[in-house]
C-alpha cells in the first residue's frame, strides 16, 4: 500500500509542476491556437453554408448544372462567327436588328473570355470605347486560339 501511495504523490508532484508549464506552452505558443481556430472556421463556413442550402432549398443549382447550361467553346465561336457576319451584313440594315446582334455579340464574347480567361470590360463602356473593347477583346481571343473569322491565321507563340 505504501508503493501505491508514494506513486500516486509523484504523479501528483510531476501534474503539479508541468501542468502550469503545459498551459503556458499552450497558450504561448501559436500552433495549437491557429490549428484550433482555423478547425471552428471552417466549422462555421460549413454551418452557414448548410443554412444557406437550406434556405435556397430548391431554387439552389449545383455547379455541375451550370456548366450543362453553358454552351462549349466551340459552340461560342460558331456562334461569334454567325454573329459577326449578321454585324458587318444583314444588320445594317435595321437600328433594331443592329443592337440586338451587338448585344448577342458582346454576351458571347464575354462567355468566351470566361472560358479562356481573357479580362474583358463590355459591360462597363459605351461609344466608341466599347467599339475599342470589342476590338481588343477579339484579338486577345485570337491570340488565345479562338478563330473568330475563318480563314484567319491563328496567333501562336512559339
């Protein structure tokens, strides 16, 4: 009995004397802390996402329906083709009809810019500067692969 006892004062001196050092390592030293608060972060952001999903419910649309909606880059140069055909041809021949194919026009080379990561500033200017953005952006496509008019050389960099 006298073992017992002697072996439950030491641990309780060892407890004693490195507890203290324990919790000021903990305290002091920022490892443990950061690990702990980054761990109650992203608690949180999973919280107020699963609040936000429930929220939504049904009106929520996953990403991978998104990218079903979206037309493929082949799809947006055959259509930037057509549509700047209808631009420079049958369009001028209406106001109307002239807007409407410009505003097709531009849609489509903002989704194209998106899909190659070509900044763009269509929505942003009007006038002559947004004839200059379009000019720009198009040759910016150009130069990342995307045949705008046929028989055009494509831009490489070797």
């Amino acid at each position: 009995m006298a073992i017992v006892h002697a072996v439950v004062l030491a641990l309780a001196l060892v407890a004693l004397v490195f507890l203290p050092c324990a919790v000021a390592f903990f305290i002091c030293s920022d490892g443990p802390v950061r690990h702990i608060r980054r761990r109650l972060g992203a608690r949180r952001e999973r919280l107020a996402l699963h609040r936000l999903d429930r929220t939504l419910g049904q009106q929520a649309i996953s990403l991978a329906e998104l990218d079903e909606h979206q037309p493929s880059i082949q799809q947006i140069a055959a259509d930037l083709r057509r549509l700047d055909r209808q631009r420079l041809g049958i369009a001028t021949h209406s106001k109307v009809w002239h807007a409407a194919v410009l505003l097709a026009y531009d849609d489509r080379l903002r989704l194209a810019s998106r899909c190659l990561g070509v900044p763009e500033h269509l929505d942003q200017l009007d006038g002559v500067d947004l004839e200059i953005e379009r000019v720009r952006v198009e040759g910016e496509l150009e130069a990342a692969g995307l045949a705008l008019r046929p028989g055009a050389p494509r831009h490489q960099d070797h």
